[in-house]
C-alpha cells in the first residue's frame, strides 16, 4: 500500500526541476513538476491511479480523461475502477468524428474528470462546460497534483469538486533537491 508521504517523495524526486518555466496560464513559475515523468513511469502511474480509485464515486458511470496529461491516469483508473473512459479533447477535431470526448457517448451520464497536474483550472472548467454542453453531469475532477494556491475558487464557483491524490503542500514537504540546482 502506497502512503502518501512516500508517493509524494517518489513523484517529487522524479519531477520537481528548478528554471524558470511559463505555465500554460501566462503565469511564471521558478521551478516545475514535469508530470509526464511520473506519467510515463509505469510503476508511478500505477501507484498515482491507486492512490486516486478511492476518491472515484460508486455512481460515477465514465472517467473523463483531460488532453493530454489526464489521459494515462484516467486509462490505469478505469481498469482499477471498471469504469470506461473518455478522452476529452480542448476542442473537438474538425475531422473524422468530430467528436470532443472520445470513447463512448456522455449524455445522461455522470462524468468524473481525471486531470494530473491543477494549476488555474482553466482546462477543467473548459471541459466541464463542454460536456454539461453534451448532456453529462460534471461536478467532480480527480487529479493527481493539486497546485492552486489556496484562494482559488473558479472551480469552486462553476460546482466542481476537487479531490486530488496530492497537493503543493504534500510535496513541498518531502522536498528533494530540484534537478539543475
């Protein structure tokens, strides 16, 4: 069984780099959680998709995977929590399907995002709008680390609930030494 303290120590000796870094949001940062280290780490994301199936609701009909950091772990999850998953796209494809989630359809079902890293929540509030759009119910996104600092409310404001695996705090707390410093 994974203890939070030691999933925390593995997932930050594996990630935490110090620089400095521009965050999707515009914002800067001096130092950065490179999430697809632990994502591509097959004993990692197994162990951050264990330590996330307790937080899954038992009325959740389908894992909604974010583009593209929310997919791997929404994948391992699905197979822990026997629920399907869809693959949520930041905008639907102008081809093919055109589909925005793919994997099944989510009108009328209870839709349960999966996110690795939270940092403004701007991606799941995109999401969440989108699917509501489709039919879904969205109130809940699972994530893996949960960077907002403390007096963000957007998701909050939108009714979404946050259950993370592991916040800033957690890792800051059994902090290694970044990489480059």
């Amino acid at each position: 069984m994974t203890t939070k303290p030691s999933l925390a120590q593995a997932i930050d000796a594996r990630c935490r780099l110090a620089g400095e870094f521009t965050l999707r949001s515009g914002q800067v940062a001096t130092e950065y959680f490179d999430k697809y280290l632990f994502e591509a780490d097959p004993q990692l994301l197994r162990r951050v998709a264990e330590a996330m199936l307790p937080l899954v609701p038992q009325d959740a009909n389908v894992l909604g995977g974010l583009e593209l950091g929310g997919v791997p772990i929404a994948t391992v999850l699905s197979q822990l929590a026997d629920r399907p998953t869809v693959f949520v796209r930041k905008k639907a494809k102008e081809y093919g399907t055109c589909k925005l989630a793919e994997g099944g359809s989510v009108e009328g079902k209870y839709v349960v995002l999966v996110e690795d890293v939270l940092t403004t929540g701007g991606a799941v509030l995109a999401a969440t709008d989108a699917l509501r759009q489709l039919g879904a119910r969205v109130d809940l996104v699972l994530c893996a680390i949960d960077r907002r600092p403390p007096a963000a409310l957007g998701l909050a404001d939108a009714g979404i609930e946050v259950r993370s695996v592991l916040t800033r705090a957690d890792l800051d707390a059994v902090r290694v030494p970044s990489k480059g410093q």
